[in-house]
C-alpha cells in the first residue's frame, strides 16, 4: 500500500500501529475538512440573504420654495443637488414648490432647507440668505410675501418668515 513508504522513512518497526494512526488521522482531517465547507457555505448563503433585504430607501419631501423663473428654477435644484445624498430634485415654478428625493442616512430636510436658502431663496423652514438674494440676477428677486407651496398644505404656526 502507499503507506508503506511514509514508514520506510520513518523507521518504525510497529508498521502496522502506524498505519492505523495515519489511516485514522487522515479520516479525522477528512471529516473535519467536509464539516467545515457545510458551514462556510451556510454561511455565505446567509450573507446573500442579508444583503438582499438591504435596499437603500429614499426618502420623498415637498416643501415650499419662493422664486420667480427658470432661472430661480436652476438655482434652487442645484443647491438641493449639491447636498450629499440628495438624489434629485425638481422646483415647480407655479406651486413654488420642491420636490426631492434624499437618502435619509446621508442627509436630512434640514441640511436641504439650509442650502436652499444660502443660495438667496426661502423655504418654508429657513429664511434665504440676504447677501446671495442681493447677488441674485433682477428678475429673480422675489417678492418676499409671496404664497408658496401651493399643493393645499399650510403650516398655519410657521411665522419664521414675516419680515414686513
Ligand atoms: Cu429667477
């Protein structure tokens, strides 16, 4: 048999006692290697199904966004763009209204009300930066009273942007 040179070498004169240590040894490492590839597999099956059931959700948001034109249109939905984890973004020009759609873990409404503001123009929360509204182009100055978000919603408590 082949184990018969494995013992040449060693010198053993129990031969037999040998063989039956290699035989059983190599059953046990035999075992041991079929075991171990049951449970890998199983393991990775398992990654998969995590994996699958992770879908990145987006989060939809409207709010109110006062401007005037097309141009008050590019502006706004850069400045939303420009927010990491904002997907993307469309402002109606007639209802003054923003429609985004963000990954909530990379960002929140807040941090979207914010940029669109320093950009120089008013949303519901948040005040438009002054300075950026004075650099704005003449048609995009926007009157400041004007009605926006005109999906029906009114947040009747918000008083954050009376200024007259
Ligand atoms: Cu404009």
């Amino acid at each position: 048999m082949n184990f018969s040179k494995k013992n040449h070498e060693h010198k053993n004169k129990n031969v037999n006692h040998v063989s039956k240590k290699v035989i059983l040894s190599v059953a046990v490492i035999i075992a041991m290697g079929l075991t171990s590839c049951k449970n890998e597999t199983k393991k990775v099956e398992e990654t998969t199904t995590t994996e699958v059931s992770k879908e990145i959700a987006m989060t939809d948001l409207s709010f109110g966004v006062r401007g005037n034109c097309g141009m008050c249109k590019n502006t706004i939905e850069k400045a939303a763009n420009n927010v990491e984890g904002v997907a993307s973004a469309n402002w109606d020009v007639d209802k003054k209204k923003i429609d985004v759609s963000f990954d909530d873990t990379k960002t929140d409404a807040l941090a979207i009300h914010n940029a669109i503001a320093a950009s120089g123009y008013d949303t519901e929360k948040v005040a438009g930066s002054e300075e950026a509204y004075k650099d704005l182009p003449g048609c995009c100055q926007y009157d400041h009273v004007m009605m926006m978000n005109q999906s029906g919603e009114t947040k009747s408590d918000d008083h954050s942007n009376h200024d007259h």
